[in-house]
C-alpha cells in the first residue's frame, strides 16, 4: 500500500529532539518499509531537509510546531498526493480535514494521550472523527478507556499496541557493551560507589520529580551512598526555567546526597544513563498514558518504582519487575518503595533481570511494527463502498509488485454488487494472511492461535509470495516532485 | 516549486499580512545591564520597527521608545506622524494570542464605542503587521490623559471605569485564526496551584533553615495554606460552575494589568489602555486585584474604601448576588501573601533575607485588618437582584 505517517506538528522525525511519538515512529519504521512504501509528514527543522528519501522511507517535512500552520499544510500536501492509507498520530483533530483531502483513503488513528478530552476536541468533531476512521491504536488500555469511557461507539475500533524500546541500545550495565560506559559515567560524575537513583522526565508537576526530592532526604538517612540522577529539561532541548524547574532546583541544591542534573540529554545517548543507574523512579503525578521511560528502564535492566497513574502499571508485574506506588501525591509512598528495594539488593537485582526479560519478548519495536501492520491489513473502509474502493482493498492485500499495475484497468473489470463484496470480503482475508507473513517476515514468532488461524486460510493465499520492492518507493518520489506546487498561503 | 517555498517559509518567519516579505529574523528576548541605557532595544528590532512602517499610510517625523519589556521580547514607541501622535507597539506574545487581543481592541472601539485607543489600519486595511514572528500594530496615542488622584475618589474612578470596560467588553467573538484566551473555567485550577505552592514555600522554607526569613515564612505559611484551601472550598459551593458555563462571551473580557497606569483620565472621560494581556473571565477578577491591591498600598484594609469601590464598580456592571460571592471568595484568598512569596523559588538563598522578612510580617498585619472588613461586607448583597 501507499501510506502516509502524519506526525504531531511539536517535534520533527527523526527524533533529534526527542519526543515520544517521534521515537515510535522512528522505532518501526525499519520494520514496516519492506511491505509498503511509506512516505513520512512531519514538520520542518532547519537541521533536516523538506524532503529526502532515506532506508526506502520518504520524508517530507513542512511548517509546523502552531497547529493550525501545520493543518493547512498537511492537507495541502494531501490533496496534491494520493495515498491507500493514512496513518495519524495523535491529532484527531487533524483527521476531518484531511478526510476531506482524500476521501477514499482509509484512515488509522494512533492516540499516544487524552487528546480526545473534551476539552482538546468539540464533541461533533469526535463523533465524526471516530465515525470515519478504521481504526484507533492506543498505547496503553489506559488511553483506550478514556476514550471508550468519552465515547462507547469508538469500543469496536480500539486497539492497543504497546509502544517499544530498542533492546540492542539500551542495555544493562552490566552488559559488556556497557560496562565501560557506565563507570566512565560514573566517574566523571563523582558517583563510583553509589547507588544511582536515575529520574527520567519533564520536569514539570505532572511528572513529580519533586515528590522523589521530597523522598530523599529520609531516604539518604536510611540507606548509605545514595545518588540522584534527574535527565530531563523543561520542554525537550529548551533549558528556559520556570517556576517549577526554579522549585526543583532550590530542593535539589540543599539534598544530603550528591544530585546529578544532566539538562538535555540527546536521544541516542540517553541509554547511557540507564545504564550507569540502579534504580529508576517514575514520579508521575497525572493520569499520564504510558510513560516510555518504563520500556527503557526495563531494556537497561533497572528495577522500577512508578505510581498508580494511568497507564504506567501496565507494563509492571508487582514484584517481579518493580512496585507501583498508589499515592504519589504523598512523598512518603516513595520512601516506602524505595527503602523496600534499597534494603534488598538481590531483590533489585532479579527485579532487573526480569524487566529486561520482560522487554526482550515483548516490548521490542518488530513486534510494535508487526501489530501496526495486521491494523494496516485489516483496516477497512468506512465511507460508502464503491468498486474503487472495494478493489483497492484488494490490491492491497497484494504483494506490492501487483500494486504498479494499474487499479483503474483492473477496476472496469469488476461489475456487479456482488463481485464487490466478495471482492472485499476475500481482500479482507489476504490481508489478515499477509499481516501474519509480515509478522513472521519481521522475524516474530506469532502465538499459537493466531498460527493456527492463519492455517486456516485457503492454501492458495497462502502460496502468495512476498516481493518486497524499493525501487517502487523512489519511482513515487520521483512522481511525486512532478506534481503540481500547491499555493502557499499564510495564515 | 514546493519545497522552496517551504523553506523560505523556514528561514523567513516573518511576512507582512499583504503577503510582502519583510526580514529575516526571529525576535528574542534580550539582555540589559549597565552598559545598556534604559530604554535599550536591539538595532534588528528598530529596523523592523523601520519596515513594519512601511505597510502605513503615515509618514513617521519621530519615534521615541517610550517602554521595553526586554525579558520578553515587547517594546512601545511613541510615533509624531502627518496624522498625529500614534504609537508603535511590538507584543512580545504569540501572534495568535496578540490576535486575540487585537481583535478585542478592535471590537471594543468599533462596535461598542469604548474609550481604548483605536487601532491605526495598514495601507492594507489590517489591524497589524506580522514581522520578526511577532505582531505589531499602531494605535492612536490617546493625549491628554493624567492619572486619576491615589485617593478614595480616584479609586472609585478607576472601579467605575472597570465596571464600564467588563460591560462593553460583552459579547466579543475572536477571530478565527486566534487563539482564545480565556480564564472563566480556571478558577479552581488557579486556587489549587496557589495550595500547591504553599507547600512549595514550606518545602524550600525548610530546605534552608537557616535563612533569615525561614522561621517567619514557616510560622505563618500554614495559615495562608488553610485560607487558600477554605477558598476552595467556598468555591466549589458556590455558583461558580454554574456562572462558568455561561460562556465567554456573556462574561466578556478583564484586563488582567488594570490599575492607576492603565486607567487614566481624558478630555471626555476614563481611558483603559494597554490591552495586550486581555482574556476572558469572570470579570470581577479585575476588580479584586484592584482592590487587594489598593489595600496592601494603604497597609490596612478599609472597610469605607472596598465598599464604596464596589459601589463604585456596580454602577456601571451591576454584580448580582452570585457574582458578588465570588468577589468576597476571591478577596479571601491569600493573593498578597501568595503574589509576593512565589519569587522564593528562583534565588531561595537571596530571597530569604532580612527584607522578605519584614515582608512577611507587613502582609500579616495586613492580613489582619482583612477579616473584620469582609465579615463586614459579606450581607452587603443579601435580598439584592
């Protein structure tokens, strides 16, 4: 198929500046671009061009960072270029304007956050958002409750997928890639001997921090050799101090313990300090979606102490991989969790193993890939089914040689209301087929009853061979550059 | 093609509403120190200043910088033209936030014919011109205007105009690509970010003991807590979430910088000025900061002087019995303790000296002469309508 990813207008992909859902993308986007040709929106960043192709995944970056820029530019590259399958991340208020700049694509939501609160979005505007897409992804039940809760009708639609972590790069400590870059780490920070306390986050009162600096003046009377590592800066690579930051900073200066405030750090050197850590706090204080930072603790083997907010507990096994603190509002909760660690080190030490087991077998980017794939397959129209559509369902479902030739010949051969239908119902099974294949093409080891649906399905669908094909990628951009230029008009 | 224009896009920022492109920059905040004069701004800021005139119909004989806001980024200039005194003003606030103020301003003279200074149109027939990623606009310099005297009376010239301002201030839709800015549904957040910080204060008071002002701020911060909390409270009793519902617009706009400065006397009446910060809200909003304002200067809450400035207020926007709570609610909140203490958390160390404790022990006293006079007020309103 021919899919369009359309990021958030706030931060580009690659994620140089970080940003959760500029890191999943980028996560799976080697997994993705051997079935389809995928070109990538996002916004403009004077470090990366408006428009390059690179791995096979076209990019094409336009003004952003206020919404509305960035809406009008994203429907004006839309309606200047055709695509299968639109896949939004978290606007849905971008959804009813580029529904009407391609009507015929069907359209994927991903919700990473409350984005659907009927303060971010008119209540009309969800209905027909949630009526015209195929489906939602949510990265955690959490986001998908909330929206469930907001609107029932939306239930048949959502489906989560937990977002992933890239287990080759961030790693243990004690992993022999690492090892070296923990105690050089360590050292030049004065921390040789401690046990690190690492903090992840925004620093902002939703994320907390301050309840953990709170926590650790009674902590370091307890527990010897403690350190605390806090990585983050206001607003991603901003350092601009407000009042919180301001607060955080007067706790930090006069703790009993040597604190470790690193300000932005880049995103692909972050997996260092989880690995020169021992320990990772969550503090969160809001109804957060999913933190990523838990993924991360896990790949790099920390034991977790996070609170009972959104969706953060999902992902921890109470005792096996790290303890869930249920009232984070109170500082002391902190203390106890922590204190029950500190006072156990093999106890941590197993609580690491597990995370990293855990993080290995389920939460690595080809399996987040190989789920978005099966939601890509599966997508199914939703506006009136005409033979166009009913036949571009079924291409889809084809290798991606078959998508060159051309739908509009094949189309004039369908006719009748039946052979539609049918048309759609068999489309619908080949995709169902060529996501498992995906899937195991990936290199993921599907469990059984999904195997053994996949069985099921007529030999002949199953003999269909995969032909992955990136010259077609750089004939459509090359299309592409050919098209008209649209209008530029600012706001 | 496209991508060049995107680009250009990227590198330009900045674009006259007629489309011209007109430099290169993007504003910043600056820096001033001692080697800076007073009034001190950038040459890349004067010369878009040069540009921005260029889209009117004026012809400039001087321009004097008459403010700066260098820790933003805003700046006023006073304008001598062909067609009188005008001002330049460069908003340091997003371009969609300044549309929404610009479009109230608009509103407020054209429909509603209020004493705020009329906005001088480009040769386009726009309110402002974008430069330096910015907004900026000329308005007419509204002369002479003298500030009312600092007595009873001027203060209830100042209430009287507010009350007129709120009432025409009805009714204002924002343009379309604005931002609206509004308060009217905050009240509660507001309130438990003001119980939040007091614990903040009481955490840093206790983080550096030893400060001079530490005892005095720890003795008394509890207290204010528990006022902030009570209010709360009081609030979640009251009519708020109802009034809160009736919407923007029906509320109307507050200043939000309303005082002695930017309420000033004119040949035919009070003039309300510098609206930039302008938002929806609750409008008696204004009116308590002009009054917990009015008292901390006197050292002492008067019951004379709140009284009759409400008065004073209700004449021109009559407050009903609903809206009069939330005034005694919101006077109740410790707004001077909180107003004056947040700054704790940039330098603890400096401001935690001798002077922020005889601070401290002033906003007390204060506080002290609050409660008999709102016990006093509180039936003013009973059986009213």
């Amino acid at each position: 198929m021919k899919i369009l990813m359309v990021c958030t207008e706030k931060l580009p992909v690659p994620p140089l500046l970080g940003g959760a859902i500029q890191t999943y993308i980028s996560g799976i986007l080697p997994y993705l671009r051997p079935f389809h040709d995928i070109t990538v929106l996002g916004i403009s960043n004077p470090s990366l061009p408006d428009e390059e192709t690179i791995d096979g995944i076209h990019y094409v970056r336009v003004p952003g960072k206020v919404f509305e820029i960035y809406r009008n530019s994203v429907v004006r590259y839309i309606e200047a270029n055709e695509f299968d399958l639109i896949h939004i991340f978290n606007r849905p208020r971008l959804v009813l304007p580029i529904r009407q700049a391609a009507p015929q694509a069907k359209l994927i939501l991903s919700m990473h956050n409350d984005m659907f609160d009927p303060e971010k979005i008119d209540l009309e505007e969800a209905n027909e958002v949630i009526a015209t897409v195929s489906g939602i992804v949510t990265v955690s039940n959490y986001v998908g409750n909330a929206i469930r809760e907001l609107y029932p009708q939306a239930a048949t639609k959502i489906r989560i997928i937990y977002s992933g972590v890239d287990t080759a790069r961030f790693l243990p400590g004690t992993h022999q890639k690492m090892q070296k870059i923990r105690n050089e780490l360590r050292k030049a920070h004065g921390l040789e001997n401690k046990t690190v306390i690492l903090f992840a986050g925004r620093l902002s009162r939703n994320k907390g921090v301050d309840k953990l600096l709170e926590a650790l003046p009674e902590l370091a009377k307890k527990h010897k050799e403690l350190a605390l590592v806090i990585i983050g800066s206001k607003w991603f690579s901003e350092n601009k101090v407000n009042d919180y930051v301001a607060y955080v900073r007067a706790l930090a200066e006069k703790l009993p313990i040597p604190v470790v405030t690193t300000g932005f750090v880049a995103p692909d050197e972050i997996q260092h300090w989880f690995a020169a850590a021992d320990l990772f706090v969550c503090t969160s204080q809001w109804q957060e979606p999913l933190a990523r930072v838990h993924y991360e603790a896990m790949a790099a083997g920390l034991p977790i102490v996070t609170t009972a907010r959104g969706g953060n507990p999902e992902v921890i096994l109470a005792n096996e991989n790290g303890l869930v603190v249920e009232n984070p509002e109170d500082p002391n909760g902190f203390v106890t969790a922590i204190s029950q660690l500190l006072s156990d080190k093999s106890r941590m030490k197993k609580m690491g193993e597990k995370g990293r087991e855990l993080a290995v077998s389920m939460y690595t980017w080809d399996r987040v890939a190989s789920e978005l794939l099966e939601v890509w397959e599966q997508a199914e129209e939703v506006t009136q089914p005409t033979l166009e559509q009913a036949h571009a369902g079924e291409v889809t479902s084809e290798p991606l040689e078959a998508i060159k030739e051309s739908p509009k010949e094949e189309k004039s051969e369908q006719e009748t209301k039946e052979k539609e239908e049918k048309a759609k119902k068999k489309a619908k099974k080949k995709a169902n087929e060529a996501a498992k294949e995906m899937a195991k093409q990936a290199g993921r080891d599907d469990d059984a009853t999904t195997t053994n649906e996949t069985k099921k399905k007529t030999k002949k669908e199953k003999r269909q061979p995969f032909i992955l094909s990136s010259s077609y990628t750089e004939n459509a951009s090359d299309k592409k550059k050919g098209k008209g230029d649209p209008p530029f008009i600012i706001g | 093609m496209l991508l060049v224009v995107f680009q250009q896009v990227e590198k330009t920022h900045a674009i006259s509403k007629g489309g011209d492109y007109v430099e290169r920059t993007t504003i910043e905040p600056w820096i001033v120190d001692e080697t800076t004069h007073e009034f001190f701004v950038p040459d890349y800021i004067e010369q878009l200043a040069d540009e921005v005139l260029q889209s009117y119909d004026l012809s400039v004989k001087s321009r004097q910088i008459v403010t700066t806001k260098p820790d933003k980024g805003g700046a006023i200039w006073k304008l001598e033209t062909n067609r009188g005194s005008k001002s330049l003003k460069l908003l340091h606030r997003r371009p969609t936030r300044s549309l929404f103020s610009l479009g109230a301003q608009q509103y407020l003279v054209e429909v509603r014919e209020a004493r705020v200074p009329p906005i001088i149109k480009t040769k386009d027939g726009e309110n402002y011109v974008e430069a330096g990623g910015k907004l900026w606009f000329v308005a007419e310099w509204i002369e002479p205007l003298a500030p009312v005297t600092k007595d009873l009376e001027g203060a209830k010239q100042l209430c009287y105009a507010l009350g007129e301002f709120h009432r025409l201030s009805k009714g204002y839709t924002p343009p379309k690509q604005a931002e609206v800015a509004s308060r009217v549904r905050k009240w509660p957040k507001s309130y438990q970010k003001m119980i939040t910080k007091m614990t903040w204060f009481r955490n840093i008071a206790n983080a550096y003991k030893d400060m001079p002002a530490s005892p005095s701020l720890l003795e008394v911060v509890d207290e204010f807590a528990e006022q902030a909390k009570r209010g709360l409270e009081r609030l979640h009793q009251s009519s708020y979430a109802e009034l809160s519902k009736l919407g923007n617009a029906y509320w109307g706009l507050v200043h939000q910088d309303y005082g002695w400065s930017n309420g000033q006397m004119g040949e035919n009446g009070m003039w309300i000025i510098d609206l930039d910060g302008i938002a929806f809200d609750l409008p008696i909003r204004d009116l308590r900061k002009l009054i917990s304002g009015t008292m901390a200067d006197l050292y002492r809450w008067d019951v004379t002087w709140v009284r009759e400035m409400i008065e004073a207020y209700d004449e021109a926007n009559p407050l009903t019995p609903e809206l009069y709570e939330i005034l005694l609610i919101d006077l109740a909140m410790p707004n001077e303790f909180y107003k004056n203490i947040k700054e704790i958390v940039y330098e603890p160390e400096l401001f935690l000296g001798e002077q922020t404790k005889q601070l401290i022990q002033t906003i007390v006293e204060t506080d002290q002469s609050k409660w008999p006079v709102l016990e006093d007020i509180q039936t003013d309103w009973k059986g009213r309508r």
